[in-house]
C-alpha cells in the first residue's frame, strides 16, 4: 500500500467493506439489518447473516458471468433491495460498482456506461429497455422481477437478458478474499453541471471511512433503525445511512422514496433550506419483534451496550482479527457519572469514585490506531513525543515516529485510567489528585488552548498521552471496553500547587 504512510497505523488497514459486513455476521447473526417496506408488494427482513448470504450468491453469479477483480458493473436502479445486495457483492468478488441515476436518459447511459467500460448491467423492468440500447458493449443484462415492489407494467424482457434471480449462485464459489482497502469499490457521476459528469472513485478505506464519521456524527448504536429514502445511487444515502448503520451493527429501512411519516420519532437535520440526507429512528422500548430481536438484546447486554451507550463495531473472531483497523465507530462519555446524576464534565471541582471493581478486560475487539503525544520521562525533564498508539492484540503499544516502542501494557495491567485538562496530566492518587509528571520551565514549547491528558496507571509506571479534543471521547470509550477500567476525571484541588 504505498499510498499508506504505514499499513500497521493506517485505521482501515487490513480491512474492507466485505469484512467489515462479516464481523456483524460472527457477531449477531440474526439481527436484522435489511427492512424492504414498499409502497406496494410485500415486506421483507435480512438478517446479516442471510444479507451476507445472498450476497455472496450474487457475487458467484458476476464471478460465473467472467465479472473479475477491479471490472466495472452498472447497477441502474430506484431504492430497492437487489440494488443493496448487487452493491455489495461486488464489493465481496472484488469489482467495482457504477451507480447511475435512475433519472438519467439515454444519451447519459451513453456516456456513463462508455467511459466507466462496465461489463455487465443490473436494472428493473422500468429501465430495462433503456438500459439494453444506451450499453451496447455490456456482455449481460439482469433485470430485476419488480419495480421497486410493484408489479412491471411491461413483462417483456429485453433481448439476451435475464431475471435478477438468475444471477445466484453457489457462495462457496466466492470465499471471503483478503481485505484490500485501498481496492476502488465503486463510482459514482458527478451532476455535469458545468462539463461533463466525472467519474468519482470509491475505495473500500473511503466507504468505511465514510461508514465511521458518519455513526460517530449521527451517534448512532446497535439498537437503532435508521430509515433510507435517499436514492442508494448517491452518496448521502450509502454513506449516511447505509454504510454507518452497517458501521454499528444497526437496522436499515429501506423505501422507494420520500414518503410523510405522521407521529414517528423522526429526526431530520436541516441544512439551510435543504435537509441533510438521513433520517435515523431511535427504537422505542417497545420495538416491534421483527426488528428487536431477541439474540440482538442478549448481543447488546453482552458486549456492554447500555441503554443510552453508543456501540462500537462487534468484534470478529480471533482468526479474522486485522491487525489495525478502524476505530470505534462513536464517542463514548468519557468518565463515570457521580452521585446526584450529572456527567463529570458538569460536576465542576467534583472527584468521580473510582470503580469499585473492574470489569473483565475485552482481548478480542477491532484494534484501533490513533496519533497522540506520548509524555517521556518525568519532573522537569518530562518530554513529549510525537507517537503512534495502537490498541491490539490484548495491549496498549505506543510507537514513537522512529519506531522505537515507548509502552506496551497488557490491557489486564492497566489499574486505572485517568482524564484531566490543563497543563499537568492529573490522578487519583490515594491523598487525591496528584500531577503525574510537571511540565513547567517550557519544555514541550508553547501550546495553545487546553491540553486532554490520558493517564494510564500501571503496576510499575504512567502511560501518559496528550489527545486532541476531537479524539478524547472516542479513545476514553475504546480503552474502557479494552482494560475493562472506568475512566475517571480529575480536577486538580485550588490549592494544589
């Protein structure tokens, strides 16, 4: 990967969208992750494992039609679930997936099929005939049997093509291959509005990427349905709806298009005059069945889901484990709430409690690779250098930029994890909160604004990190449900010298 400054640091490395849709299917099997809900026909539910399932079928079926790693296919279609499954199977096999809109006319076919070279082309009987005469280089034409749900007003299909069922296959023709990230997954056309549209490429790191950016800024968790009605040919709904929910391990709604919601717990952010392209349900507490499933609360309280808590992406199996890879997908609260039920941050000059106990340390997560300032020696002569953490394989190692291994703590020797602002990481120590190491005489130079301290307490040692603000939630969550260790905030006492 040269365009990676190192594979061991780069988030996504080791990873990519078929693996990341295979560790919900390890973890939570039967959870729903597909609701088709059509304005006419009937409703349907994937669970991730027969989601992955199907997919993986569609992926032998473009394998058996000579579709090959890196080819392009046309996926010409309104919301519906063969666009998903199509999408995503060729991501499994490795092709890339063009998504046109499906309001294009003839000579944007043209153009769009022409100069992405796609091999094949997937559509429904609404565009079958429009799609057949704009690709005329295409070797294979699948028509889906609806429109959306709806019964085609025209049954006849183009010559040389076939039914959208006909592309599965036998999965075990398509084994899961090794994650490329950096592998382009799909293009999208840019409106032309000024020349003609440009082919925008899509790899696996940008579609996860995208996946974690957009949970973390939605919050979204494990129990939540987040409704799509954007069209799945743009990016708003892939990446803000789909993706991100597939991110957590959350349900996706899927509609044809827009529709009034009357009495729904909806949440819509508005942009100016427009409106930010997701709708996301928070689940009630009575959630219908088909969507709250059992085996997905038992998932949740397993992994330390609390109400109100956001999830991070289950863990896959040990023997599938990347060795560095996307981060959790949202921010955590980074302390533990005090007595009187105010968040620390609000409990000015307040100590939180220590935990009491533990809980036991998570060895089998996704790692997770963030940059810090890592605090080097102690009193006066305390450093910073710049550091690479990673958290992986039962650890916490700190790297400096020139390789050399600052910490490497087990997570079960980690004793407690301390959080603090100002100049001085701060700790409980058992007179009350102490400073870890001073910074005074201008050794790290001048830094503006507060400094985040993360102090990790071991047998023999501090673990010292300097966050950005943007990191502090997300890092505090991550090594809460690595060691198993409540982060505590720390106030330095006024007349602390």
């Amino acid at each position: 990967m040269p365009a990676l400054r190192s594979p061991l640091i780069h988030p996504f490395s080791n990873f990519d969208v078929p693996h990341l849709l295979r560790v919900h299917v390890e973890a939570r099997p039967d959870h729903p992750f597909l609701i088709w809900e059509p304005f006419e026909g009937e409703a349907r539910v994937w669970s991730y494992a027969r989601f992955e399932h199907e997919v993986r079928q569609v992926a032998a079926g473009l394998k058996k039609r000579g579709v090959k790693q890196g080819e392009r296919v046309l996926i010409h279609l309104d919301n519906c679930p063969e666009s998903l499954i199509a999408w995503y199977a060729c991501a499994h096999l490795g092709a890339v997936a063009v998504t046109t809109n499906a309001r294009s006319v003839a000579d944007d076919l043209i153009y769009f099929s022409g100069h992405a070279e796609v091999v094949g082309a997937i559509t429904q009987p609404a565009f079958a005939s429009l799609v057949a005469s704009s690709c005329a280089r295409i070797k294979w034409l699948a028509v889906t049997e609806t429109d959306n749900g709806a019964a085609p007003q025209d049954n006849a299909r183009p010559p040389k093509s076939e039914s959208f069922a006909a592309l599965y296959g036998d999965p075990a023709d398509v084994p899961m291959r090794a994650p490329e990230p950096m592998l382009p997954v799909g293009i999208q056309y840019t409106s032309g509005t000024t020349s003609r549209p440009k082919g925008v490429v899509w790899t696996h790191a940008n579609a996860l990427w995208g996946a974690k950016l957009c949970a973390m800024h939605e919050d979204l968790r494990q129990s939540d349905v987040h409704l799509t009605y954007l069209p799945l040919f743009h990016t708003n709904a892939q990446s803000y709806s789909v993706l991100a929910a597939l991110w957590v391990g959350a349900t996706v709604v899927l509609q044809r298009k827009h529709f009034a919601l009357a009495g729904s717990m909806l949440a819509v952010v508005a942009v100016g005059v427009g409106v930010l392209a997701f709708v996301a349900l928070r689940r009630p507490a009575s959630a219908p069945a088909a969507v709250a499933t059992a085996p997905a609360q038992a998932t949740a309280a397993s992994s330390g889901a609390a109400a109100g808590a956001p999830a991070t992406p289950p863990a896959p199996v040990p023997s599938q484990t990347p060795a560095a890879t996307a981060g959790a997908a949202t921010p955590r609260p980074p302390v533990a709430t005090p007595a009187g039920g105010a968040s620390a941050p609000e409990a000015a000059g307040a100590r939180t409690k220590t935990a009491a106990a533990a809980k036991a340390p998570a060895k089998d997560m996704l790692p997770i690779a963030f940059d810090a300032k890592a605090l080097v020696g102690t009193g006066e002569r305390s450093r910073e250098r710049d550091a690479q953490v990673l958290l992986a394989d039962g650890k916490v190692t700190v790297t400096a930029d020139n390789k050399d291994v600052l910490h490497s703590v087990p997570y079960a020797g980690v004793i407690s994890v301390s959080y603090s602002r100002g100049r001085n990481p701060l700790w409980n120590s058992p007179k009350g909160p102490a400073p870890v190491a001073r910074t005074g005489g201008g050794a790290f130079g001048f830094i503006r604004g507060e400094r985040h301290w993360i102090a990790l307490r071991t047998k023999d040692a501090f673990v010292v990190l300097r966050l950005q603000d943007e990191e502090v939630r997300r890092v505090l969550g991550a090594l809460e449900e690595r060691t198993g260790r409540t982060p505590e905030r720390v106030v330095e006492r006024k007349d602390a010298k």
